[in-house]
C-alpha cells in the first residue's frame, strides 16, 4: 500500500514522458521501481474509461470501471484478507485525473514467510514438548519408577526364596513405607520358613524311622505267612490269609511309598540306579496282576516289546511305579473291564503305559491328580480305600529319573497314564557298578 502511493506519481510521470517514444522505454522505467518491492507482479496503466494504455506482461490487471475513474485508492482483498490489487489515480501537474495505476499484488513471498513462521512455531514447540518430556520421565523415573523397581525387584527376589534380600536406602515417603512393609515380609517370612523346615525336616525325619520300624514286623509276618501257606490249613483259615496278605501287601506298599516321598522330599533327588534288562523289572508283575484280574472278572492285557534292552534305572522304585498305576487301574475298573499294561522302548526312552476302562477322572480333578493326598471326587462317591499319596509318590520317582507322568482321561470310560524315562538304555553290559 505505502509502496503504490509512493511509485505511482514517477510510474505516471515516466508514462506521460516516454510514451511518445516507445513502451520499451516505459517498460525500462517501471521496472526500475517495481524491483523495489518483489511483491508487485504485475503494473497496469488504465484510462477513466478502463482503455489499457500499458501492461508490465503480457496480460493486464484486471480494473472494474468504477475504481478506474475513482479519485481514491482502491485495494482488492481475497478470501484471507491479503491484498491482491491496489488501483492508485494519477493526477498530473496540472490536477487532471488521467489514469489509473493498477498493481498486482503476489501472496507468494507472504505466505512463505508465514510458512517459515509456522514452521519455527512448530519446531519449537516440539522442541519444548521433548524438554518437557524428558524432564517429566527423568523426574517420575528418578522419583518413582527406580524405587518402585527396586521394590518390584525385592518382591521378586521374596517370592523366589531369596528372603534375605532387603531393599536399601528406604525414603522417607509412600514408597518407602512400601519398601519398609516388603522388608519387614521379607523378614518375617524367613524366619517362618526357617521354623517350617525344622518341623518339616522332624517330620521326614519321624515318617523315615516309622517306616523303617514297619519294615521289620512285615518282614517277620510276611515269614510266617509263607509258612503257613506250606502247611495244610483249612479252607476257612486260607481265606483269611488272604485277606490278611492282602493288607500286608497294601501296607508294604504304603511304607514303601512313605520311605520314598521322604527320601525325595528330604533332597535326595537321586535315586540309586543299576542296569538291568526290562524284564527283570517287570518279573512277576504278570502273574500277580493276572491273578487279581481272574478274581475281579476282569480282562487283563500284559505287553512288553524289546524286554531284553538294558535300562539304568532304579528297580525298585520303577516297580513300584508300575505297581502303583495297576493298583489304581483295577481299583477303578469294575467286573467285565479291561486293563493293559504296554511296555515298550523308543530310541533311548522307556515308555510305560497303563490303560483301562474303569470310571475316569472328572475334569476338574486332573489338575489336582498328582499331588500329596488327593483321592479325587470319584473316590469319595465309590468309596475307595487309598492313602491319596500313591500317584504322588509315582511323580517324585519319576522326576528324579528325569522323566515325566501324564494322564488322559474321560469320565466313565477309563484313564491312561504313561510314564516316560528320558535315555535309560544303554547297551547290554549290566556288569557295571550302581549309579548314584
């Protein structure tokens, strides 16, 4: 704006002189002003009558009647409200309105340079939101998240049984009441477990010399029931020596079991191995359970593939295993049932599987299945005799030959357990000493 006002009287001058002689020369003069100021794209000199008698290029400015004759300045505005023409009247010496000087105005530079405004205000902005942010994050971590995490890490430690492990530097806050309360756990919780493991290692200790004590009048019963068995008893009195031997046996068993669980959960992780081929763990399991099987009216399926492999396991503990799966298929398994026995070897792994059609297992008992005293729902509503420690017993001899029981089952159509021995065949050499 100020710059029209201030180019147009030398613009219409220069036009009033040089006209005569060539617009070349007209051209030359304008130029000279109109790089003073890069916004001006364009001069146009129009009559009162709206007659172009000079246009900078090729095109003119467009001028409406009204501001060509007007004896004011008239400016044109878009849509933004940016200046886009100015129409200035030109008065020569002598006072006559003449012409006009219409200038187009370029938004260009303006918008540029309001773009690199923008773009400034943006940058710094963004700049100050980084500030902002990392000083927010190192302030919260400095006084939150670290302390926070070291109780988090303490907590963990707890949980892990490491419970001497107390959080330093405790503040004089909320966190560090909190860090105050898990040291304080942390404490108490040692020195409960501490007194736990001294009745726990009382207890192991007491069930070790109970079952060992067993050991010697079953022993000694077991002598005198051999002998009566070579003596010629009445029908009466052999019934219930078999009742009698029956208990025996179950009894046996328990103490067997009690001994183990102890053993294992004394540390004895290790059970004391032998090479031996597989039908000597297996000997005499066949007649015994095929007897029970022809009293129960049950159909009883005995298979052992490759039974002359050797295998370093623990004999007696992998018999008992067995035992104590068949004790529970038949238990479980009415009259007119099956139950199968399949042994068999795959590369170096010994695999053991016991199946029948008995009751099954509820759904939500199988979790619960091979923990310490569990009997199931199906035992309380038939009825069962059982300790509940038997399948748990299979499990801790099973992990300490580093192998792993599973079950499967549907209720009412019977239940699959297999038991798997990770590398225990080796090469028929069974001259070799006890494995720890």
């Amino acid at each position: 704006m100020v710059f029209s006002d201030l180019a147009t009287r030398p613009i219409g001058d220069a036009y009033s002189t040089y006209s005569s002689v060539g617009i070349l020369r007209v051209r030359e003069e304008v130029q000279k002003f109109t790089k003073l100021d890069s916004n001006i794209s364009n001069v146009t000199i129009v009559g009162t009558d709206q007659t172009n008698y000079f246009n900078l290029l090729n095109s003119a400015v467009e001028v409406d009647s009204a501001s060509a004759s007007a004896f004011t300045t008239t400016v044109y505005k878009n849509s933004s409200g940016a200046d886009t023409r100015i129409v200035v009247p030109y008065f020569d010496t002598n006072g006559q309105h003449q012409f006009a000087v219409a200038y187009s105005i370029s938004t260009a530079e303006l918008e540029l340079s309001i773009k690199h405004e923008i773009e400034t205000i943006v940058l710094f902005s963004l700049l100050g939101l980084l500030i902002a942010a990392g000083a927010t994050y190192y302030l919260i971590n400095r006084l939150f998240l670290i302390p926070l995490e070291s109780v988090s890490l303490a907590s963990q430690a707890i949980s892990d049984g490491q419970y001497s492990d107390h959080i330093g530097d405790v503040r004089n806050d909320e966190i560090g009441d909190l860090a105050r309360s898990v040291n304080q756990m942390a404490t108490k919780l040692e020195n409960d477990i501490t007194k736990l493991k001294e009745l726990d290692s009382m207890k192991n200790e007491f069930i070790m010399i109970t079952s060992h004590n067993l050991r010697t009048p079953l022993t000694i019963i077991e002598g005198y029931m051999e002998m009566l068995r070579s003596s010629e008893l009445p029908e009466k009195v052999s019934a219930m020596l078999d009742t009698i031997e029956s208990g025996l046996k179950t009894l046996a068993s328990f103490s067997e079991d009690i001994l183990t669980i102890a053993s294992i959960e004394s540390g004895n992780t290790t059970l004391s191995s032998h090479k031996i081929e597989i039908n000597e763990i297996f000997k005499g399991i066949d007649e015994t359970y095929s007897s029970v099987a022809e009293q129960k009216q049950i159909t009883f399926n005995w298979q052992v593939q490759d039974s002359q492999k050797v295998v370093l396991v623990s004999k007696t503990n992998i018999r008992g295993v067995v035992r104590n799966l068949l004790d529970n298929a038949f238990k479980f398994t009415k009259q007119s049932g099956r139950v199968s026995l399949e042994v068999q070897t795959i590369n170096n792994d010994l695999i053991i599987k016991v199946s029948d059609t008995g009751i099954g297992i509820a759904p939500e008992e199988m979790p619960k299945l091979f923990t310490k005293f569990h009997r199931g729902t199906s035992t309380y509503k038939y009825d069962y005799q059982g300790t509940g420690i038997g399948l748990y017993a299979t499990k801790l001899i099973v992990q300490a030959h580093k192998g792993k029981v599973t079950a499967s089952s549907t209720l009412g159509k019977g239940s699959t357990f297999t038991v798997t021995l990770p590398n225990v065949v080796v090469n028929n050499n069974i001259s070799s000493s006890p494995t720890a």
